[in-house]
C-alpha cells in the first residue's frame, strides 16, 4: 500500500518519528493501530449506553447536576 501525504504532514511524521527513533513506517504503522484500538472501544462505548438508554438506565440532566454537586462538596 502506498500513501501520499502532503509535505508538511510528511515533515511532522518524519520529524516525530526521528524524535522517538523510528522508522516513519513503523511510526505510521503503531499510530493507524492505536486508532482503530480506539475507534473500536469508542464504538462499544456508544453501543453500550444505547443499550442503557434503551432499558431506561440514565440520568437526567438535572439528576447528574444534583449528584455532580454532592460529589463536589464532599
């Protein structure tokens, strides 16, 4: 696979990857992995408060304001 980048992007990468002693490859190969990590738990994460929602389990706006407060005068 080849991927174009514009020459300022290619300089942050190139810079970056020189900063932690990497390869721009490898450095573009760990930073693709840690997002789509990420982008996989931020979507369980939005299925899992859909599920929530559907079965009633929130909190109202005013609900998570009451219980912000107590909590910030503890």
């Amino acid at each position: 696979m080849e991927v174009n980048f514009t020459p300022e992007l290619e300089a942050k990468l190139t810079h970056t990857a020189a900063q932690q002693g990497r390869e721009p490859g490898e450095f573009v190969q760990e930073v693709l992995a840690r997002y789509f990590e990420e982008e996989t738990r931020f979507v369980e994460a939005v299925e899992r408060g859909e599920e929530a929602l559907r079965r009633g389990d929130y909190l109202t706006h005013d609900q998570a304001g009451q219980r912000l407060r107590r909590f910030l005068q503890s």
